[in-house]
C-alpha cells in the first residue's frame, strides 16, 4: 500500500497546507480518490456554519469497511490487522490478520443481521477492549447500523441517558471486564440500565470473563450461539451496505457545559477520509509499522486511531485490555519490546503516573523498536515531554502533540513526525485543510502572532461534527453561535512568534480530568441527588497526575454527622449517576457559595480558591454575602 497523500518534507507540507486552504475542494478531491467509491461525488463541498449544514462528497457512495477490509485482502490478506494483547500477560495474544478480521466482521454482520438490526438503526456497544468490540463497530459500518460505543466505566444511569438519547434497540456487550486487578460486571450493569429501556429488544453477550449473567428470555442471546447459526446457515460473507457519503456512521456522547452529554455525530465519506488521511500523515505511517495506541476504543481516539485510520490505511493496529500500571509499571515498555512496537500514542496523564515510577520498568525493556511517539487528549507539560523524549524517545523519536477534540473527528494541529518540527507543549501547526484563528470574546479576529484568544476554524474539513444526535439545534448553539460563521473549539489558544499554537486549556465549564472530559454541570447535578445536599458548585484544580482534578464545594443539610462519610455517600451518588471517572477528588463542606445580588455562582472566585491563589480573587464586595468567601478559604482543604 502506498499513500500518495503522504507528505514527506517541509516543504511539501508548506505546498499542501497552501494549495488546502487555497483550493479546498480540488485539495480534498484528490486526497479522496485514493480511496474506494463505490460511485463518486458529484460535488465536493457544499456548507454553510449558520444552520450549520455541511456536506462533503455529496452524491458518493461507498462502505467505510470496504475501504478498512477489503480493498487490503488482495495485498494484505495475511498480514496483522489487529494484534490484540490481554490484560493478563499471561494469557495469549491473539494476531488477526485483515483476512480474519474480514470474516469475523461478515459473520458478525449476518447475527446483527439475523437479530433485525437494519441500515440507520442504532446499535450501543458497551464492551471492554477485546477484538470483539473492534468486530462489532465495523460490522455495525458493513450493515450501515449506526453504532454508539459507550465507554466501560460509565454507570448504568449514564448508558441508560445514551440509549434513550440514541433510541438504540440492540445493545452487544460482554459478561465482563478485566481490567488490571479488576473485573467488571458489564453485563449486570446493563441489565441496570436496562430497567429503565423497556425498547432495547436485543441484547448480544460476549463471554470474557465467565462472570455469572442473568439472561433474559427473548432478549438476551450469547454472541457464540448467535455465530454458531450463521455458521449453520453457511452465511459467511455478508456484501457491505451501500452508504451515502453523508449516511451517519457513528455517534460518541461526550461532555459539554450544560449538564446531558451529547451525542456526536459523524459521517461516513468525509470521516473515512479524514481519519486515514491524518493517521498517515501525522505519524508517518510507513506499511509494515505496528501502531500502538493506548487509549480505549469507547473515546474518540481509539474510534479514530485504532480502528478507522488504520485499517483505512492497512497498518498493524495493536490493542490492549489492561492498563498501563498492572502488573506493573513496566506494561507499556514490555508489549513495545514484545511486539517491536514502531508508534506508541498515549495520553499525558499515562505518561506522568508512569514517571512517579522511575527509570527501573522503563530500563528493564528494549524500546529499539520505537520511531514515533504522540501524545494527546490534554496539553502535555514540559517536563513529561522530556521525559518521554529522554527516557522513551532515546532522543531519537519525533514526538507529536496533536490537538483535537471528539467532534473534529480527526488532528487538527499537530508536528508531523519528522516531517513539521516539534515544540515542547506546542502542538504547534494545523494539518493541511484545517484554518484556525483566533478571536476576542467579543469574536473580533486576532492577528498577528504572539497573540491569544479563543481558538476557532473557519472552514470546515471532512470529519468536522455534522449534528448533535436528534437536537440540531444544540449542536448550532454549542459550536456555530458563540462567534458567527465560526466553529468555536471551546478551546484557549497562543499562537507564538513563528506561528505555532499551543493549546492552553479549555475556557467554558469543561473539565479535563486525565485526558476525558467532564462538564462541571453534569457532575453538580450527580452531586445534587444526594440527599443530603442543598446545593454545589465544581471546578477544576490543577492536579500532578491527572491533569485538572475535581473540587467540589457543597452545602450540605447535615455536617453533624461523620463528614467522611458524608463524603464517601457523594462520591458514591456521583459514581452511581456517571461512572468512578466523574469521582470528586476534593469535597469541601461549605455553608454558602460566593454569589452575585443577581443569584449567579462565582465560579471564578472558586476556582481560584480551589487553585490556592487567594491574592487573584480579587473584589468580593459586590457579592451577596461576602463573608461566605473568607469562610471558605478558612476550612479549604
Ligand atoms: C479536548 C477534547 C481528541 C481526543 C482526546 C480528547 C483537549 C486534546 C490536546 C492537546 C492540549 C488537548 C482540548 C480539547 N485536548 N488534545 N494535544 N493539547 N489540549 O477528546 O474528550 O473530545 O476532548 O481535549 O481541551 O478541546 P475530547
């Protein structure tokens, strides 16, 4: 396979990055003639960011899983699609080569098939990262089924928000999850969400972990008896479902500012080219190369860079089950020396828990094998860049720090490893097609360089966001309001002196809590079905390993008691109502919150209570009560 997308020097990405913003549809149109139509555009672009309303190959037609599968079989037919490593080193690995996995995704198409499942129905995936799940998504693509993969630590309560949310009638799970130490009963949790999703009418349970499972009659069915009909049926190939480039291929909740997550939108055509196309770019993906990324297939980057964007491009794409600290601090180094691991993509987060390790489950493995290594999902700090980079990289590893978000649907900015040059916390150059600025709140352009503002993108690119699932409207307010014919990241921005950008964190009520993100409401109103509480406010607070931690203040009706536990009960509601990832790190009891005469919460004064920065507070004179703030920092924990 060759890519002749592939940029390979400077200059060339200067050429591409000038003819993209110059000529986008002749740019676009040719990226996209790599790939496999089953009939081609009648026209490249059509958009407007007032309603918003984008099109891209409008008129095409094709299958994604085409493109991932079978256009590779001639060539790639025996080579690995998927490693897959357990979580138990112990255990077997398993390779599937893109024969295998084509096989496996027809068969599994022909049970979703044999269970009704229909082109535009929604089908939720609630699994743990066993090459099942990776079957299931594209199964979903070859059938044209809508899937909406839900990340294994959220709660029954947040699956149940996502399937009413999606009208979704089939749900594939497993009986459980390993993950390190752990094993979690995602079956059981299903079943509880399930109690208040009378229309789910079909549930496909994978064995994993033989943890025991009610079934229920009628709808409950085990994958392996499911595959064992269409073996008996001699149902082995199942032809890819004829999509239009628009056709919706998957919707990801993820969370805003406003207390429901919502459900993204992406399509098949322009996402399909996207993905591929930055996946080669950005890493410089050479055949033959085993990808490694570290994330997890229920967020965005394991939808875009372990799964479409490379099997688009025919890599090797490695997935593991455990995490990175089980049975040691050593995993991530001992699978790179196992499996000669060319890229490794990983999260900040991972990187610095890693660190507080030392140099021994680093030393102890053979990282030859590595040439590229990138980052994502938060803005990584000096000082675990050069560690990576050091003790990693061997000083001899482009690192790249790409910045984009679940609704870019692919890296808007990033270094091409290599290629572009790196800067330490800068994720420094936008790919070609993407035109960012940036803008005073009053939505005035900024220019020039050595300037920030709120980061923007003035045109749109092929896997950019085209609806928030059954609410337009929201995705219009949330994304194409705020600044008028802009796409507005939610994101902070400099841009230094030769032009580079460096994301400075997000500037609306989104928190970024070890790469996921959490929107400050939606924790509030978890928080707030405690009983106890009368009211609660939550910001982020800079914390060492994960990024921003949680701190949240709350009244409460009754401190008499054991405050601890109190707050054991909080943090156990907030578990229950979203998942442990949404945990408060810090609750602090308070008796009032600072509030302006108008009723509004101050949540500039809390964060910088919560930051230690009492001297930033500033003014309190113009607030309700005052004294409520001095009261706080006075039992700030
Ligand atoms: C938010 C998007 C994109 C996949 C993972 C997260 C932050 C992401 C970077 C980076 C600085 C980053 C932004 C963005 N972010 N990557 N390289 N440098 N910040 O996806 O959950 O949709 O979150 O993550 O704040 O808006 P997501």
């Amino acid at each position: 396979m060759s890519y002749p997308y592939q940029i390979r020097s400077q200059e060339e990405y200067k050429a591409a990055y000038e003819k993209s913003i110059k000529d986008p549809e002749g740019f676009w149109a040719s990226v996209a003639s790599s790939f496999l139509w089953r009939k081609r555009w009648e026209r490249v672009l059509e958009w407007n960011f007032e309603q918003p309303d984008v099109k891209w190959f409008k008129g095409a037609k094709l299958n994604i899983t085409e493109n991932c599968l079978d256009r590779h079989l001639g060539t790639l037919g025996n080579k690995p699609a998927i490693i897959w490593e357990p979580n138990d080193p112990e255990e077997h690995h398993r390779m599937i080569t893109y024969r295998d996995l084509h096989h496996k995704v027809c068969q599994f198409a022909n049970v979703l098939k044999n269970n009704g499942v229909k082109k535009g129905d929604r089908v939720c995936i609630y699994m743990g990262m066993v090459p099942e799940l990776a079957i299931a998504v594209l199964a979903c693509a070859r059938i044209g089924a809508i899937h909406s993969v839900i990340f294994g630590g959220f709660s029954a309560q947040s699956i149940a928000d996502r399937l009413k949310d999606a009208q979704a009638l089939t749900v594939i799970t497993c009986d459980g999850a390993y993950r390190g130490n752990k094993e979690i009963p995602l079956k059981s949790v299903i079943d509880d969400a399930l109690v208040q999703c009378p229309f789910v009418n079909k549930v496909i349970v994978l064995t994993r972990t033989h943890t025991p499972v009610s079934m229920l009659k009628g709808r409950d069915v085990w994958w392996d008896d499911e595959i064992r009909k269409i073996e008996t049926l001699g149902l082995n190939d199942c032809p890819a479902e004829e999509m239009d480039a628009e056709d919706p291929l998957f919707i990801l909740y993820t969370s805003g500012s406003t207390g429901k997550p919502k459900g993204v939108v992406h399509t098949c055509g322009g996402y399909m080219v996207y993905t591929t196309y930055s996946f080669v770019n950005v890493f410089q993906y050479t055949p033959g190369d085993i990808h490694f990324c570290t994330a997890d297939i229920g967020w965005i980057t394991g939808h875009s860079y372990i799964l479409y964007g490379p099997l688009g491009a025919g890599a090797t794409t490695l997935m593991f089950e455990g995490v990175p600290t089980w049975p040691d601090a050593g995993r991530f180094w001992q699978i790179v020396d196992e499996y000669k691991v060319n890229i490794l993509y990983t999260a900040p987060t991972a990187i610095r828990s890693l660190m507080g390790y030392g140099l021994g489950p680093v030393n102890a493995h053979n990282l030859g094998s590595l040439k590229v290594l990138g980052s994502v999902g938060e803005p990584i700090n000096e000082e675990a860049w050069q560690w990576l980079n050091e003790n990693i990289g061997k000083g001899k590893c482009p690192i790249v720090d790409t910045w984009w978000q679940t609704e870019t649907g692919g890296i808007m900015i990033s270094n091409m490893a290599g290629v572009t040059p790196a800067k330490p916390s800068y994720a420094t150059l936008p790919l070609p097609g993407i035109d960012p600025i940036l803008v005073d709140d009053a939505g005035k352009l900024i220019e020039g360089n050595d300037v920030s503002g709120n980061l923007c993108i003035r045109h749109p690119w092929p896997s950019i966001i085209r609806t928030t699932y059954g609410d337009h409207e929201r995705c219009r307010t949330n994304y194409f309001a705020t600044y008028p014919n802009l796409y507005f990241t939610g994101d902070g921005c400099y841009r230094d002196a030769n032009g580079n950008y460096r994301i400075t964190g997000r500037v609306d009520d989104v928190l970024n809590v070890s790469g996921h993100r959490i929107g400050t409401a939606e924790v509030e109103n978890a928080i707030n079905m405690h009983a106890g509480v009368i009211e609660s406010a939550v910001v982020g607070y800079p914390h060492d390993i994960k990024g921003q931690g949680i701190y949240a203040y709350v009244v409460f009706a009754n401190t008499h008691g054991n405050e601890n536990l109190s707050r054991q009960d909080i943090m156990q509601t907030v578990s229950r109502i979203i998942g442990p990832i949404a945990k408060p790190d810090k609750i602090q009891f308070v008796s009032g919150l600072p509030k302006t005469r108008s009723g509004k919460i101050m949540r500039r004064i809390l964060r910088k209570i919560a930051e230690n920065e009492f001297e930033a507070i500033g003014d309190t004179s113009t607030l309700l009560d005052p004294l409520v703030v001095d009261d706080i920092i006075k039992h700030k924990i």
